[in-house]
C-alpha cells in the first residue's frame, strides 16, 4: 500500500506494516525498521513509447478499470506549488531550490548531488567524480532523462563523449544510454529523477551542482 511520511511517498508492506521508502528501499517505520533490512534497487531507464515499441512490440499495457476510478489521478512532476496535505507532513523545507523543480539525485557513501534539468536545453553528458568514483551521467531535459554508470570500463577510468544517443569511450567502445554495449554493460549506478524537496528531505548536506558552470 502507497501512503504518505514527512511529505514523501511511500509504500506499506502488507505482512509486517513496515512503512518502506522508495529514495533507497529502507525501512522507516515498523517492526523492520531495525532489523537491517533494505530493498534492493533494480535499474531503470527511461524511454520513448516509441523506442520502446519498437523493442518490444508485445509489450502490455495497464487497462483502465473503472472501479478503480476513484484511485486514478493526473500528475505533473515539476509543476509548481506542494497541496496542503504534503505541507501538513513535512518536517522542514530546503528553500536553496524552489520545492518541486526536477533534478537528478545522486548519493554515494556520505557524498550528495543533485543536477538541475532547469540548467540544460540538451540532452548533456557529464564525467564526474562523487565520493571517489569515477562517474558518467547522462541528463536530458526532455524526458527528464537522468542515468549514471560507473566510468571504469575493465579496470581502466575511461572518458565518454556523447555521439547522437550513443556513448563513447576513450577505446571507443559504444554503449547504449541502458549501458548495454558489445563488450558487454555498463555498471550502473542508483540515481533519481525527483523533485528537490524529496531529495533535500532525505538527503539534506546535498551539494546543488551548478551545471552552467561545468559546460
């Protein structure tokens, strides 16, 4: 079951009742919120429908059912203003960003990132390092579109340039925006496409990278 905590999503198991979030699959209230437990994280990535089809063309897709109706509702990730019924759970607000501009969150180990989409028109590569780890990230503002792999290919921190929607490496060797190449896969690494007041709320050190800066 989905609900809400200090403005967030998140999700109930029906077993336990332990309330999960889905920033890093840990458990924030329950009887496993001690316990160590986390969920593990799968990637993700975003695509066309129309790129996606043309993959998978017996792709299903979710029916609508009306006696579900009352559960269904419109969205826009990024619009502005937080409904009263978030304000009236959240602890504290990080007014460094306006509360629901999009960014792409990174964490590794005590480090925190968060990359504006607000900051690019096109779609942007970035070679980065975050906590030790040579990283690469890929953002495109239109989706939003956001992605980060390890940038150690073989042992070897290669530097990756953007041809059309294809990554290069320093050998060139080609890798698709999922990580997937001839050589075989990228490693891929948890990143989110949020708004920043989640992100802030979980991680609050988080460092706001100026990409005007890094083009």
């Amino acid at each position: 079951m989905a609900g809400l905590y200090d403005g967030l999503f998140v999700m109930s198991d029906r077993s336990t009742g332990s309330v999960w979030t889905h920033y890093d699959g840990s458990v924030l209230t329950g009887p496993l919120a001690d316990a160590g437990t986390r969920l593990t994280t799968l990637p993700l990535h975003h695509k066309r429908w129309s790129d996606w089809l043309a993959e998978h063309p017996d792709t299903k897709v979710l029916a609508w059912e009306e006696k579900y109706a009352d559960r269904y509702w419109d969205t826009e990730p990024g619009a502005p203003g937080l409904g009263q019924e978030f304000l009236d759970t959240i602890r504290s607000l990080d007014d460094r960003l306006p509360e629901n501009e999009l960014v792409f969150g990174l964490a590794r180990g005590d480090e925190a990132r968060a990359y504006r989409f607000s900051q690019i028109d096109e779609t942007t590569l970035i070679q980065t390092e975050i906590n030790g780890e040579a990283l690469v990230i890929v953002l495109d503002p239109n989706g939003p579109f956001g992605v980060a792999y390890q940038a150690t290919v073989n042992g070897v921190v290669q530097e990756f340039r953007l041809a059309q929607e294809i990554l290069v490496d320093s050998q060139g060797n080609q890798w698709n925006l999922d990580g997937t190449g001839e050589g075989g896969s990228l490693t891929w690494v948890t990143g989110l496409v949020t708004e920043w007041y989640g992100w802030a709320a979980y991680h609050p050190e988080t460092e706001i990278v100026d990409l005007t800066a890094e083009q």
